[in-house]
C-alpha cells in the first residue's frame, strides 16, 4: 500500500514508519520539527527510513491547508496514519489555543483533505487516554462517558474524536480513532516520565513526584502499540474507536522502583504538590480491540524498561 504517516519524526510514528517499511509498504512521512524538543533527536529517529527507497520525508505542518490538500492529490495514499499533535498534558495548560488549533485544525484538514479525493483513504488517528479524564471505576471501555476532560489537550483529542464522527456520517470516510495509553519505549520523547525519570536517576538527580506517587498509569510498550496501529489500518472499514493499552496499571513509585532497579541506582524522591490536568489513574480495557483487530499487548513493564534503559545507554555512547 501506499501510506501516509504525520508525525513522521515522532516517537511512535517514527516507529510506524519502521514497521511498515518492514512490510514492504510505500511510505511518505510528514513532520514539521515542531521544537518541542530538538530537531537532532526527530531526525534521528528516521536514519533507518531514511535509508530505505519506499520511504519519502516531507516536511511541513499540517495546519497549512494548501500544502495537506497538495499532498494527498500528488501522493494518493490508500491509507493515512495521523499521528501529529501537539502533545502533553501540563504543556496544553500553558497555550491552550496552540493545542487547538494544531490538535482540531489540523486533523480536520487531514479529514477534508481525505474526502476529497476520488478514491478517499482510511484514516487512522490518534487520540489518548486523556479523554476518559479523572474518574474511579476502571478499566476504561470505548462506550464510557467521555464528556469531562481537565487539560485542553484533553479536550482537543476529545473533539478531533468528535470531528472524525462527524465527517464520517456527511462523506463515509473510513475512520479509526486509537486512544493510547501511557506509551514508552525507545526513541520515548524526553519530557515524559520514564525518558525523564531515568535521566534523573543515571545523575544521580533528584526526581520530582507529583502527589503522593501513588497515581496509576497504563504503561504500553511501543511495539505493542505499533501492531495496535497497523492491525487498525489493516481492518479500517466504517467508524472506529479502540483502547490501545497494557492492561495492567503501575503505580509512579513501581515505575520509579522497576527503573533504579533496572539501572542500579537508588533514587533520589522530591514529593511535591499534585499538578492541575493530571488524572489518578489510566487503566485500559481492551477487550473490544482484541475482538475487532486482534490487538493482544505482549510486553511486561519490566521487561519493556529492560528493553528501554538498553536503548538508552546506547545513546548515552554515540
């Protein structure tokens, strides 16, 4: 096939990208090296698909109308991976009008540069557990309540959700909305916990915990997730939405324990007050993915910090 993937230098789009070019699919990756964090590190990403001939990088932001509308006439993907975001929970309380307008913006012109092809593609899209917001009862299911997010990065995943409901009811448009939950991995982007945590914990730093560090987080390791995503592109026929999770929910203290133990390095706690737009607890149930698309998460937390923290020293000696 002939694929699409935005957020191409990502974290798990880059991984995507990997997997799909492993099986011999035609790709074309779009990013605009948003300077969230650094460019060096997104391209990095990408040596592997850099290097292969079914792969073309475009760069380019996907709230430029013209530019998504140009792509898909020139490219006519059969499938669209749209992985770009704007992403964080704590940063989407700081400018909340950027994560709108590139989280809703620009999936909406993916989603009408879409329909407007003759042959319109699937479309895979991201949105996040985020959605579910701070509730008790758990596992989360698909069919739960969603009307209640506390960060607006919450809030634009919720509505691109809305929007892709939307465009599917007026044109057809094959869409799959994935909620991930808490994933990790190599190539992990620096500001989130674990990338952060055990840089922290390597200089022997103080780590900061917000609350009691008793909230729980349904860690999924990115190849789980990146077999999530390609078993929805593979089975993407009406309006979809599924869980993309571990189902087994690790405390901040179990995470902070498996990594010291990991590198062997006790670590240093600082407690501090609990942090607006974080929620208690993610905890996935995947139930109706297993179902639909054979998603069936293989990688224990340990097992995934193991494969992490090696990842990790490589880097640390290059």
């Amino acid at each position: 096939m002939n694929i699409l993937v935005t957020g191409a230098a990502g974290f798990i789009g880059s991984h995507v990208i990997d997997q799909l070019l492993a099986q011999g699919h035609r790709v074309t990756g779009l990013d605009n090296f948003d300077p969230f964090y650094s460019e060096s590190k997104k391209r990095r990403n990408l040596i592997n698909a850099i290097a292969n001939t079914h792969f073309q990088l475009v760069q380019g932001d996907i709230r430029n109308n013209e530019l998504i509308d140009s792509l898909f006439k020139s490219i006519s993907p059969d499938a669209v991976i749209h992985l770009a975001a704007r992403a964080g929970v704590r940063p989407s309380l700081e400018s909340p009008s950027l994560y709108m307008d590139v989280n809703v913006t620009g999936t909406t012109n993916i989603f009408e540069a879409a329909r407007k092809l003759k042959n319109p593609p699937k479309v895979i899209y991201a949105s996040s557990s985020s959605v579910y917001g701070d509730r008790e009862t758990a596992p989360f299911r698909e069919s739960d309540q969603v009307d209640s997010p506390i960060s607006p990065y919450a809030a634009s995943k919720r509505a691109c959700e809305i929007i892709a409901s939307t465009f599917h009811h007026l044109y057809g448009l094959r869409l799959t909305g994935l909620r991930f939950f808490t994933a990790y991995g190599p190539r992990n982007r620096p500001d989130l916990a674990i990338a952060k945590f055990t840089n922290l914990i390597s200089q022997n730093k103080a780590l900061p915990v917000f609350g009691n560090g008793s909230a729980r987080r349904d860690f999924t390791y990115v190849s789980d997730i990146v077999s999530g995503v390609i078993s929805a592109m593979d089975n993407c026929n009406n309006l979809h939405l599924y869980n993309l999770g571990n189902c087994n929910p690790i405390t901040v203290l179990e995470m902070i324990q498996t990594i010291s133990s990991t590198l062997g390095i006790d670590p240093i706690i600082d407690f501090q007050t609990a942090q607006p737009g974080d929620v208690s607890q993610t905890y996935a149930d995947i139930s109706k993915a297993n179902m639909e698309i054979g998603f069936n998460p293989s990688t224990s937390f340990s097992e995934g910090i193991r494969n992490y923290i090696e990842w990790y020293r490589r880097q640390e000696n290059t």
